[in-house]
C-alpha cells in the first residue's frame, strides 16, 4: 500500500464524530485519540514542537531546509472529525481493484450499491482503484484523506532534502463539520502568512469561493387539545411548522440547487402538537441574496405569528461564515501557487465554488488567507463514499509542489 493509504486506513478507524449542540470543545472527546495519535507520529517524523492543546488543536512545525530569509511561512491545514449526519464509528473500507464502471455493491447483505446512473463521479476513476464505505457508516476521508496528505508529503520532504522549501506549519483541528473547528485556533500563534485547507473533493479541485452561511433555529408553539374536542382549539405545532416550511422557495432547497445557487435546507424537525422544533441552515454565494433570505425566512414568521398571533413561533437567526472570495482575492498569488502546483503533477486544476464551507473561510476572516484544495474524496457525510487511491497520491505531489514553489 502507498504511504498515504496506510496512514488514511489507519485514521479512519478511529471514530471522531463531532456533534452539535455540544457544551464541550471539542464537541467531543473521542476527537483527542487522533488528535494524540497525529502528535506522536508528527514527532516520530521530527517534528519536534508537535503538540496538542486544551482545545484539541494539533500543530507543528515543519523547518524550512534552506538559509533564505524571504519565503512566505505556508500552512496545510486538515480538520480531524467526521459529520454527525452518518456514524463514523467502525468503519471497514473495502477496496474496489481497478473498477470497471458496473455498479459496486456496498453490503450485499443489506443490498445497498452505487450505481454510476446515480452517481457518475463513479465513471471518472475506470482502472482506478477505489476506497468504499461498507454501507452501514460514512468513510472520513472528509477529512480523514487531508490528515494522511499533508503527514506524507511532510515525510516525503524529510525524506528528500533536495528539495527546497521554506517553513511550513502543520494543523489539524476539531470539530469543522459543526461550524465551530477554529473558534479557538490562534491564528497568530500559527505563524503562517497564508495556508490551504486540504479538504475539498475531485482530484484537481481548488476552490477560493463559498458560501456565507447562517444557521436558524424555528421553535413553535403549539396546543394540544384532544383531538375529540379539538375544534377550534388545537394549534398543532408539526402543522404550523409544515405551513412555514411550505413559505420557503421549493426550487432553493438543496436537492434543486447548484453551482451558485443558495438555498434553504431544513435539516431537523421534531416536535409534538405541543411544541416543535426547525433547524435551518441559509446559503448563498453571494453576500446580497443572502441577506434577502436571511430576511425572506424572517418574514415567513412574521406572518405565521400574524396569522395565528400569541407569537406562535420564535425564531433565532445566526451568521456562521462568509465567502472567503473578499479575502482571498487580495493576494491572487496564493490562487496561482496552487494552481501552477497542481498543473504540475500533471492534473487539471478545476477551480469552483465551494457548495459549503471550510475552516479556511472563516480563518480568511480572522488574517489568514486559506483557499481549499482537493483530497480526491467523493460524497462525503454519507454510506456512498468514497475516494480514488491515486487522487490521495496526487494531492500529496501537490502539496510537495506547493511547498517547492513557494521556496522559489
């Protein structure tokens, strides 16, 4: 096996769910038995400041291996958990040798398959070799495959000390698919000019455009009465809230959204006639339109409290993170760093919005330019993932890349 397929292999089962609405940083604890194991292997390498601290964060210092003062300080940068929309918990991978474009069966004993007709990213890796889920949990090389990319390629420049490159800063942290991965991260103390997070998908992928996201938080009040006597009485709050959902654009929801299309995306919902609860999240590339939603959701309360009055509904909004574009497109040599390094492994850059977001966009706002680049991953935070061994061998070269041409 390739160096960065034993380290992913080797990550992947340990499980680091993060979880939401969590008390604690990071959101969990079981995010530390990586978080420790990547410390002693980062020191086993000899890098020999490799720490974790009280909040999780894994940080180390890559030593420049040349005497020229003037090379910018770059950052790589991976996230350690894996979503809570799927369990990460015992994960077995299976290996699908140089797939020929059929449908891959998952888990014969569930019957759960990929077929290419559903997801034709399938058809781009024929020949290649493919890491699947077994159908009962997610993968994690969101962003488990980062983790792996970024220790190879610092191994493999310690390995090779011909190579020129400057100081590099190494740091993994917790809790990114829940919104709060760097509300710690000491940005200052990091000590790089600019970074890339390696958490993006198809080989080739290098993104400096996301979302500005918001979260919102629905709680409707209901009555019960029952339902024998109900009339003119009940105030079913499950009902309310299909009524308010039903407010809402139906052509922006997700599953009819893409490119730079935003949406609205109704991701919890539980409740009883007394009392339910919504959960929102708001997205949209651009800053304007996603105001207007901001304000579009606001008024769909307004005028279900109107409605039915006694303010049946209360409705908390929050900004979460914005389109990293304002910032990064102040230095347009970081684009151009990555873009050259990835033309030349011999892969075509792919430059588009992220459909979501990273640590980088909020880490751009608070000093640190950080564009995304590609991990090779695949339909992440579900059973149908899935990643191309050769991509994880190619976004290491990139990264070494990167590394020599900053040095430059």
């Amino acid at each position: 096996m390739q160096p960065v397929v034993e380290r992913f292999i080797r990550y992947i089962k340990i499980d680091t769910e993060s979880a939401r609405k969590s008390e604690t940083y990071p959101s969990t604890l079981k995010q530390l038995n990586l978080a420790n194991l990547l410390v002693e292997e980062l020191l086993a390498l000899g890098l020999e400041d490799a720490t974790v601290d009280s909040y999780g964060y894994v940080t180390a210092t890559l030593p420049a291996n040349t005497d020229r003062g003037d090379i910018p300080v770059v950052g790589f940068l991976a996230h350690m958990d894996t979503s809570p929309d799927l369990s990460g918990k015992d994960v077995n991978p299976q290996f699908i040798e140089g797939y020929d474009g059929s449908t891959v069966v998952l888990n014969a004993e569930k019957d759960i398959t990929m077929s290419p007709v559903e997801f034709p990213d399938l058809l781009k890796y024929v020949g290649k070799t493919l890491i699947t889920t077994d159908g009962t949990t997610l993968l994690g090389a969101d962003d488990k495959a980062g983790i792996a990319e970024i220790i190879t390629a610092v191994a493999y420049l310690l390995d090779h000390p011909e190579i020129p490159h400057g100081t590099i800063k190494i740091g993994f942290t917790p809790d990114e698919e829940v919104g709060t991965g760097v509300d710690y991260f000491d940005v200052e103390k990091f000590g790089a000019d600019f970074a890339y997070t390696v958490d993006g998908g198809e080989v080739g992928e290098i993104q400096y455009e996301n979302f500005n996201a918001a979260g919102a938080e629905i709680l409707i009040h209901g009555r019960n009465v029952h339902p024998g006597k109900a009339k003119l009485k009940m105030r079913n709050a499950l009902i309310i809230g299909t009524e308010f959902n039903e407010l809402l654009p139906v052509f922006e929801r997700p599953e009819f959204t893409d490119k730079y299309e935003g949406f609205y995306h109704l991701f919890q919902f539980e409740g009883t006639v007394e009392e339910a609860k919504m959960s929102y999240i708001i997205r949209d590339h651009d800053r304007q339109k996603f105001e207007n939603k901001k304000q579009l959701i606001q008024k769909a309360a307004d005028f279900i409290n109107e409605k039915y009055g006694d303010h049946i509904i209360e409705i908390k909004i929050e900004d979460q993170y914005y389109n990293m574009l304002e910032q990064v497109e102040k230095h347009p040599q970081i684009m151009a760093i990555a873009t050259q390094a990835i033309k030349n492994v011999g892969v075509t850059p792919i430059i588009e919005p992220i459909r979501g977001g990273t640590d980088g966009c909020r880490l751009s706002y608070m000093g640190l330019p950080t564009p995304n680049i590609f991990t090779g991953g695949h339909y992440g935070h579900g059973k149908y993932e899935f990643i191309p061994t050769f991509a994880m061998q190619k976004a290491v070269e990139a990264l070494v890349e990167i590394a020599r041409l900053v040095a430059e």
